[in-house]
C-alpha cells in the first residue's frame, strides 16, 4: 500500500485535477484497488466525478472515530476506483484533531484503509497546517518523503510559466488546455475523455514517475 500525497498551498492551481487524474491512473494504467480521499472542504474531488457527500459532517465524524469510512466511501463511476468526499465540516478539522489530541489520526485510518486499497491519493487542503502535517505522516513514516514537483497548468505564453520551465526542465508538466475544462463538465478524467490528447498522456507520464519513485522507496 502507498499513500500519495497531493499538496499545494495555494488554490486554483489544478491540485484537485492533478489528484483526481492520479487516482484515474492508478486504478485504470496501474489496475490497483485505488482510493481517491479528499481532504479539501471545497469538495472538489467529489464534484469532477459527479458525486455528493452522503452527510454533511461525515468526513470530520472519521477523524472523531464516531463513523467507519466504509459508510462515507463512494464508488466514482470506473473500475477500482473508489472516493472518500469532503464536506463542509473538514473547515474544523484542525482545530478538532488538535483538541482530541489525534497527532496521527489520518495515518491510522489510512492504514486501516491499506486492506482494501493498494493505493490512497490524498487531495489535501491548500494549507500548511495540522491536516496538512498528518497527511505528510500519513503518505510517508520516513523522516524526508519523496517529493515529485509538478508544473501545473502550464501555458506557454505566459512569461513566468517559460521562466520557470526554463529553471525546471526536469519537472512533469501539465500544460493548460480547454480539455481540464471539459472534464469538470462531462464529470471524466482526461484518459477517459480523450486518451489520445497531450494532458492525458501528460497525466499518465506523472503517475509513471510516482509509481517510480514508489518503487525505489
């Protein structure tokens, strides 16, 4: 089992897309059991696959220990791909975990988890706080973690976007098209809705090289 971790401490910047194409590939390239777990109260992750939350303070009930999240966990529409949505009440939850005293809460669940999925993709918030540190325990015991730098949302055009592809060139892209787009309208990741098109293979070329990384521990 591995955790993945999905950050990003500012918002807009593609995160949600990233995370939920990851989990796509995982269970579609990969064919492992994959959970998609969203920890952003925005509710993202659960909205590009059409999905609902089934309670509206479920997701912070978990971290309470006052629910199983096989109650809370959604089948997302395509093979060995399941979803754990966000909710409103994850706006508490680091307030909460720190009260309850719960510093590795969502490393236990996630382990938990581990019996049923070969691999966790974490949508986190995007925050540097509390939630976010429990879900660099959770995707990672080692002291330093693995970390893959993705240039997301990348357009050519722009000046900033050149100058940093310039001083990155080893960074994974994902260049910026109309197709992220349309992926929040036809609720279907990019491999599902055009297998063919630069951010699909974009998308899967990144889970190679986290799958990579995985495998050298």
């Amino acid at each position: 089992m591995a955790v993945i971790a999905v950050y990003s401490v500012k918002g807009g910047v593609g995160k949600t897309t990233i995370a939920a194409n990851l989990a796509w590939c995982s269970a579609a390239i990969s064919r492992r059991r994959t959970l998609l777990w969203d920890l952003d109260p925005a509710g993202g992750a659960a909205f590009l696959f059409g999905l609902d939350a089934n309670d509206p303070d479920r997701a912070a009930k978990l971290f309470a220990g006052k629910g199983g999240p096989d109650k809370a966990i959604r089948p997302s529409g395509f093979d060995r791909l399941d979803l754990l949505p966000a909710d409103e009440s994850l706006r508490g939850l680091e307030s909460q975990l720190l009260a309850l005293g719960k510093r590795r809460r969502l490393g236990k669940i996630a382990q938990a988890l581990s019996r049923e999925y070969e691999r966790i993709i974490l949508d986190c918030p995007p925050v540097l706080n509390e939630v976010s540190g429990q879900d660099d325990f959770a995707a990672n015991h080692k002291q330093h973690p693995p970390i893959l730098p993705v240039l997301s949302m990348y357009d050519a055009r722009r000046r900033l976007h050149k100058e940093t592809r310039a001083e990155w060139p080893n960074w994974p892209v994902i260049p910026m098209a109309s197709l992220i787009e349309r992926m929040a309208d036809t609720k279907r990741p990019a491999g599902a809705l055009a297998p063919s098109s630069p951010q699909a293979q974009s998308f899967a070329r990144l889970w190679t090289a986290v799958e990579r990384k995985l495998a050298k521990g």
